[in-house]
C-alpha cells in the first residue's frame, strides 16, 4: 500500500488544492481507490503520470471505443432481418449513420466531462437523437422496432464498454463509473426515441 498517497499527499505532490484533486478524481482525470472506511488514495504511478503530463487514462477510451463499437455493431447489422434495419434507404441510412457517429462523440465526451460540462452535452446529445428519431419516425418505423434498435445499439456500446475495461487494467471504481454514464446516455437516446412517437 505504501505506492498509494492520501489526497493531501498526492494534492501537495501536484500543487493543487485538495478540492482540485478530489474534483478531478470525480471527472476521471486521475483514478483513485477507496479505502474500506472510503477515504480517497491515489496510486503513485497516477500522481507520476499527471505530473509529466502524460494523457489521461479517459483519453484512451475514445478512438479504440469508437471503433470496436462502431465495427461490431456494423458486423452485426448484417446479419439482423428485423423491420428496423431493413426499411429504410441506403441516403436514410448514410444520415442515421451521420447522426449515429455525432451521438457516439457526445458519448466519449459524455463519459470524461464533469457534471457541469455532462450536462450541456446529455442536452446536446438530445436534440441529436430527436432528429434522428423524428427521422426514423417519418419512415413508418413502427415504436416497438425503433425501441428495439436503440436495445441493440445500447447492448453493442455497453458490451464494447465492458470489453475495454477487460483489457484495461482500470480500477473498479473507475470501471464502474464509467459504466454508470454511459448507461446514463443511453437511458436518455431512449426516452427521446419513445417521445418522439407522441409528439
């Protein structure tokens, strides 16, 4: 344990205010773990890492999270026959893609920002799924098939996400954090989905 600083420790060791680090640690810009009585300890090799100013560990989940959702929900489309995938034109579905790969960035954004910034772009990330599902609405995509799309595309980000975290040697609490968002995201591309039947 003695690779593990208190928030006083690791906050004097990067020149910042305990408030800071604690805040940071909340948004994902340096992991730490908790004790069993719950107090913050930060792993010497993170302190070390912001210190030489090396990339956050979030920073990571963009590119390879990006791409192995984006291929593995493709691969999988191709062999779906539901009236979802089926019903709509290839200029339909060049835009759904368009809108598809803009909610997969305010997701990556999503996952790293703070509640503040998280805020603003979950709001952005709204009015992109309401195009997107006012789109699939005009096509006469029936309501239980557009909500089994948004079932499929949240199963393939959540699974990309777990397998991600798999090969990561990322804390639980990290992990878990993670997760927790991007569920969060996805919940909220369904609710607009579903809204966008009764409007």
């Amino acid at each position: 344990m003695s690779d593990l600083l208190t928030l006083k420790a690791a906050s004097d060791a990067l020149g910042v205010h305990p408030v800071t680090l604690r805040r940071w640690s909340e948004s994902g810009k340096i992991r730490a773990v908790r004790t069993p009585g719950g107090h913050r300890r930060f792993p010497a090799s993170e302190v070390e890492r912001l210190k030489t100013g090396q990339s956050t560990p979030d920073e990571g989940l963009d590119s390879e999270f990006r791409d192995r959702a984006l291929s593995t929900t493709r691969e999988d489309l191709k062999h779906v026959h539901a009236g979802w995938a089926q019903s709509v034109s290839e200029e339909e579905r060049e835009e759904k893609r368009m809108l598809g790969r803009r909610l997969i960035g305010l997701l990556e954004q999503y996952v790293v920002a703070g509640d503040a910034a998280g805020s603003d772009i979950l709001q952005e990330a709204r009015v992109v799924a309401r195009v997107y599902a006012k789109g699939v609405v005009a096509t006469g995509v029936p309501l239980d098939d557009a909500l089994r799309a948004t079932h499929f595309f949240k199963d393939h980000i959540l699974e990309s996400a777990v397998v991600q975290s798999h090969a990561g040697n990322s804390e639980p609490e990290y992990r878990q954090r993670v997760f927790r968002k991007l569920n969060q995201f996805l919940n909220e591309i369904q609710i607009v989905v579903a809204n966008a039947y009764r409007e």
